[in-house]
C-alpha cells in the first residue's frame, strides 16, 4: 500500500546510521545515498516540529552484552571495532532536539527505551529509514507493527547487504507491516 497520510504525531526513526555500519558496502542503494536521503527526510521532520530518533547499536569490546544464542552463522563481529564504530554519522549527528536510542539487539525496541520516548511524545506513527533492511530496519518495523503504531517505511532510504534481501522485505514483509514509499512520495505527503 502506498503512503496515505501521516498522523499528527509522527517520528522518524533512524536505524543504524553509524560510522561502524554505514562503513559496509550496502545493496540495492549505496549507504551514502541512504544517508543523503535520511538526512532530507530528518530536516523536513525538524521543520515540522516533529522528532527524530537516531538509534544506533553498541556494544561492550569484552561481547558481554551481545545476544546469546547458537545460530548457524556467526553473528558476532570479530575483533575490536575502531572507537567511533557507534557514533552517529555526521550528517545527521549534532543536533540536541534529537533523541538517540542505544540498542543491543537487532530491532529497536527490545531492551531499550524506543517506546517509552515514543509514548511520552504521543507518538502513533513512525517512519523508518536505515540499514539494514532486512535485520535492523525490519526487526524493528515488527515490533513498531506489535506496539500498535502505525509505520511507514521509505524504501530508498534504506539498503541491505544484498539487493535481493532488500527486495524480499520491501516486497513480501513491510507491506504486510504498514506503508511503503519513496522519500519523495514521504516528503509530499509530510504536513505543511
């Protein structure tokens, strides 16, 4: 379903743009451009009084704090990441209004304080933009889904490790998850 309308009281939320993860080639679009667009996106949100939330992933360099579990394919990074790897990148850091959400988990919801911030604003729809689609950005579009809120998603300000992961979650899951579109289609239909 195309984007119909934004409520009132609507977000963005930002998935992962850090140094660390923004450093991996991304598919089906390049982060730099998924950057680019989240950045539009976040100044149009701020023009409108409207709150963005940066989340970001982190972790302790000891491992202790990432999620156990067997799983088939490793799932923890090997070796020490550089000590900005969780810093928000530039284009969208710096500005105090904003709200960053620290995660330890795949989505953001789940051990953090998403909800709570998002509750106390009155929040009842968020937008989502980050890397990477099918882990981060759609982990974390479930559970909005679950939360009650609505979602949408803006499918070129997000990317994947692989073009075909990204075509699976924009095509098959988020439609069943809320409403998708372009940035552009997001922009025109942001309130005044």
């Amino acid at each position: 379903m195309p984007v119909t309308t934004f409520d009132p009281n609507t977000a963005l939320v930002v998935i992962d743009l850090q140094n660390g993860i923004t450093a991996i080639p991304g598919a089906p679009y390049p982060t730099a451009d998924v950057i680019t667009r989240t950045a539009e996106l976040a100044d149009a949100f701020r023009k409108r009084g409207l709150p963005v939330f940066l989340v970001r992933a982190s972790f302790r360099a000891d491992g202790a704090d990432r999620i156990p579990g067997r799983t088939e394919q490793p799932t923890r990074a090997t070796g020490t990441p550089p000590a900005d790897a969780d810093q928000i990148v530039p284009q969208l850091a710096g500005h105090p209004e904003d709200t960053v959400v620290t995660k330890r988990n795949w989505g953001a919801f789940h051990g953090t304080d998403l909800d709570v911030h998002l509750g106390r604003r009155g929040i009842t729809q968020i937008v989502l933009t980050g890397v990477a689609t099918s882990f981060g950005v759609e982990s974390t579009a479930r559970a909005a889904h679950e939360h009650g809120y609505h979602v949408t998603l803006a499918t070129d300000a997000m990317t994947d490790l692989s073009a075909d992961s990204h075509l699976h979650a924009t095509t098959y899951i988020f439609p069943r998850l809320g409403e998708t579109g372009t940035t552009a289609d997001i922009l025109a239909k942001l309130p005044a």
